[in-house]
C-alpha cells in the first residue's frame, strides 16, 4: 500500500487542512505576526500552511489565486520568523530565537528553548521544501540553519536524560548530516543510543507528560525522516518504537490516562493536546481545535500496525504497574516512584504512589479517564488539595500533602494538611464531567458517558456547574480530609442490577455507609470501602506518614512493578 493511501496519512492530510485554514483565520498583528506569546507557534503554522500550498500531495482544494496569497502569507511569516535569530557570533545567545516577543519583536531577546524543537523543524522543511521556496526564503532558511551549525546551541552533554536533551542529540544529528560532518552524526547517535539505553534500564521519567512525551517523539521523527545513514536509522526506529509503544500502553481513545510528570492547562480537565494521536489512531473524532501545532503534518513516520491494534482495540481490561528509577547520564539513582493503571474498554483509573516534586508543580497524580467522545466535557474526574501556583478556576497545582490508595476501579486519597498551609488553602477541590449527576451532602453519584461514577468526602462540600465541568469545594474543618472514587461500566453495572442512578447509589450506600474513621488518640484515618467487585480496599494514614494499605487484608507492595 503507498502511504499516501494508508489511514494515517489521510488523516494527516486532514490535520494539514485543518492547520492551513486555522493560519488563515488567524488575524496578523501590527509587528506581522500572528503570535507574540510564543515565536514558535509562527514559525509551525507558516510551515503547515506552506507545504499545505506547495506540496501536491496534501491535495490543497482551493484554487490557484487562494493558494498563491496564502503562500505569500506563509513566505512572510517564515521570513519575519528567521529575521530574529540572533546572527553576531560573539553574542553569547547566538544561533538562538527569542520565545516571547512582547510589544516590540525586533528588541526580543533571544531564548535558549526555540531553537530546539524549531530548529529539528526548520531542517525538516527546508529538506522536504528547499525545491519548492523561493530563492530569498531559501536562503534565509539556509542561514539560519548555518548560523544554528556554527553555534552552541547544540553542543551540550548528556546529563539529565531529558527532552531537552533528545532535541539537543537530534541537532546533533540533523546537522551533522546536512552539513556532511560525520564526526558530527556519530557524536549525535552515539548520543541517542545511550539515551535509549537508559529509558529502557530506568523507565521513562518524564512520565505522561505533555509536551515533553511528544517532543522525543517529535525531534526523533525529524531525524529518522531525513538521515539515511543505515545506523542512524536502525536507531530512530527503536527509539520511536519505544515512545510509540509506551504511548500505546496509556493510551484510551484519544487521551493519556495515569498520571503525568507535567500537565499544562490544555490538558486538564480534557485532553486536548490529541493531533498525532489523532494521525496515527484515529479512534476519535477529528480535532476542531489546536492547541500544540508543532510539527504535527509534516512526518510522514507511521507506527506499526501492532501498536495501534493495542492501543485502539482493547476489549480487556488490564493493570499496568511500573517502577519509574530516576537517574542522571551517571546511571546513579536518585529517586524511584510507581505508577499504576486499570485501563478497560470504557475508561482508566491510576497515578502515582509517590509524589514526585516537578517542574513548576504541574504534577498530576491521579484521576479517573473517560474517552474522548463528550463535546467539550471535562474527560478527568478527580480532586486535589491545592498548593504551589494554583490559581482559582485552574484545576491543577497540587500540594504535597495526601498519600493515595489504587485498586483497580477504585482510588482513595488522605489528605494531612498543616494548619499554615490550611490557613492558606482551606479547600479540597474537585472536577467531575458534565452529566447526570444526583449530589449530596458527602458524596454524588454521577452517570456520565457509559460508566457511573461515585464519590465520597469526609467533609460536606458545595458545587458550581460550569461550561465544561462540575467544581466542587470541600472546606476543611480540621487538618484532615478525604476522598473515595469509584467507576463502573454500564456493561458491568447490567449484571450487578445496576440500571439508572437510583439503583447504582442505593448499591454503593448499601455497600459503605460511613467509609472514613478518625482515630483522635492515634491521630490516623482510616478508609475502608466495599468495591463493586465486593472488595475490601482499606487505607490507614496517621500524622507520622505512616501507612497502611490492604485489599481483602492482603497488604499492597510493589513486588510486581517492574521496570519497561
């Protein structure tokens, strides 16, 4: 089959029409560009809407004269882009873009984060495109990848085993290539065998996170895309192989269930980062929005058939547990966490045991995931004590206090909160998906998508309904508090008798009347909640930090989480 004809390529065809009419919706600024925000997001979609015009395989639909000033639009904004690398060789910025441009782009200073990911690109396009760009433009592209081969953007060592360094090894790699410089490229893919190495030998510590996940992804992509070194190649293969099946192992129907080292905000409370999942899955619907343009079209790399067939084809469900080491290039372990997953056909349920501390406190430590097939619902139920940058109506920025329990469809949290903390924070919150939801003093009881989902708080709580979600508050009335979440499928729900709302609380009520005891004398809580299943999940926090976790008095471990 010729890959113009595969799924994944018509649907990348529809991601670049998609990306050529939003460009052109865009409305220009009075600098000439579209985004001040972030430089990069110019660059993205004048490469889209370029080769949307330029290249005949994307099937442009609109005529001659629409499809030459929508050229000239992308021709200036590529020029305005390249235009602002710094280009003094003694400039200790040199080779390098600004990120945000504010109200004057010529007085921008350059940032070291642009030419990373921007820069894989620029080679990428100016490989697919250099025949169809104008002599002025080519030109322009040639410097700037000139001005970023004579720099030191690229020539960093391996320390922390991160994104940075992925895009960081596939400069090496690209230009070492382009610029026919073979010490180079060996430098480079010795560099990402090692990397390679060391995520199969300690896990993937930059864990659901996004965009971190998609720029290896990304930058990787580029490589194997335009180096045809056998060896170089060999190793692309395996790395995308790699990043490919671990997305495949989290992923359900166009979403990223578990928890994520990082998650900005479009990504909470609904997936929306979803264009190369949408290339190359293609289980949803097609995306109406762009939140990360990125190099999304312009790959023509698609996953094997094996990893899309497990990812879109579950018909089981399954735990998926793993031991995540965290080391730097010194293979010296420094850290070590747990991730845990129940992942069925309908929905997912899991995080992380630990809390690890993450960049600007994005952590997201659990919650439960619905497909993405409800409008602009929310798609994540959780709750959460807010903490460091939390700021109102951002349903992320956890605080360190709380220790979780997983078991399947259920999770439990305890929260600990100190009295300073609690003067500052005096709330649990939640987020619950819009649907039928019957909300009580403690506890609700929801039917949402094709599964019902019940909660329940130690404390009363009030609610608002929103655009996209439900918010929920729980005040704290001491320094402890607690939540218990549970999901059931309706398919499941049928055999237990489980038919409407009604008939799901009056089962779960039956079950657990009262879940939580507070034991004053030894200062602990403790959880013990009856499953659907006719479990017996028990969970036991006191001030210390101790812990205690059982399922049908079997004590949890983390015997059987292996590293992969």
């Amino acid at each position: 089959m010729q890959a113009s004809t595969t799924a994944a390529n018509i649907r990348r065809k529809e991601i670049i029409k998609l990306a050529a009419n939003k460009a052109l919706e865009l409305p220009i600024l009075p600098s000439g560009y579209w985004f001040h925000q972030d430089l990069r997001d110019n660059f993205y979609y004048a490469a889209h809407l370029f080769a949307y015009c330029a290249d005949k395989e994307f099937e442009c639909d609109w005529n001659e004269e629409q499809r030459e000033k929508a050229k000239e639009i992308a021709l200036t904004m590529l020029k305005n882009v390249l235009v602002l690398q710094e280009v003094n060789p003694h400039d200790p910025m040199y080779g390098h873009w600004p990120l945000n441009l504010r109200d004057n782009p010529q007085e921008a200073k350059p940032h070291f984060l642009p030419v990373e990911l921007m820069g894989c690109l620029l080679i990428l396009f100016y490989n697919k495109y250099q025949h169809e760009l104008p002599l002025d433009v080519k030109n322009d592209c040639l410097q700037a990848i000139t001005h970023i081969y004579k720099s030191d953007v690229y020539k960093h060592p391996l320390k922390n085993m991160h994104h940075h360094e992925a895009k960081h090894t596939s400069l090496k790699i690209l230009l070492g290539d382009f610029f026919n410089n073979a010490d180079l490229v060996e430098q480079g893919l010795q560099l990402a065998q090692k990397q390679l190495n060391h995520i199969r030998k300690f896990g993937f510590k930059e864990y659901g996170a996004h965009p971190w996940f998609w720029h290896w992804v990304q930058a990787f992509t580029c490589v194997w895309e335009s180096v045809e070194n056998t060896d170089v190649k060999s190793t692309m293969s395996d790395l995308l192989d790699y990043l490919w099946r671990l997305r495949a192992v989290y992923y359900l129907q166009g979403t990223w269930a578990g928890p994520h080292s990082r998650q900005l905000r479009h990504d909470s409370p609904r997936d929306r980062n979803t264009l190369l999942d949408y290339i190359q899955f293609g289980d949803f619907s097609l995306p109406a929005e762009i939140v990360r343009l990125e190099g999304s079209a312009l790959y023509t790399y698609e996953v094997s058939q094996d990893i899309v067939q497990s990812a879109t084809n579950r018909t089981q469900p399954v735990e998926i547990k793993r031991k995540i080491q965290f080391a730097h290039a010194d293979d010296i372990v420094t850290e070590e966490a747990h991730t845990y997953v129940y992942i069925t056909p309908d929905y997912a349920v899991g995080g992380i045991w630990e809390r690890i501390r993450e960049f600007d406190n994005e952590q997201k430590r659990w919650d439960i995931t619905l497909p993405l097939t409800q409008g602009e619902s929310a798609n994540q139920a959780f709750f959460f004590h807010p903490g460091e940058k939390y700021v109102p109506g951002d349903d992320r920025h956890a605080s360190s206090f709380g220790e979780v329990m997983f078991h399947k469809d259920t999770v439990i949290q305890i929260w600990n909160v100190p009295a300073d903390y609690k003067e500052a924070f005096p709330d649990i919150l939640g987020c619950l998906p819009k649907g039928e939801w019957k909300l009580e003093k403690d506890r609700g009881y929801g039917k949402v998508e094709d599964c019902f989902i019940i909660f329940q708080l130690i404390n009363e709580y009030s609610w608002e309904e929103k655009r996209d979600r439900i918010s929920i508050t729980s005040p704290l009335t001491s320094n402890w508090s607690g939540v218990v979440m549970e999901i059931v499928s309706f398919r499941d729900g049928v055999d237990l008798g489980i038919m409407d709302l009604e008939s799901f609380s009056k089962l779960v009520n039956e079950k657990n009347k009262s879940c939580f005891t507070f034991d004053d004398t030894a200062k602990k809580m403790t959880v013990s909640y009856v499953t659907w299943r006719n479990e017996i999940v028990k969970f036991t926090l006191d001030n210390q930090g101790n812990l205690n976790r059982l399922v049908n008095d079997g004590e949890l471990t983390f015997a059987d989480y292996p590293v992969i």
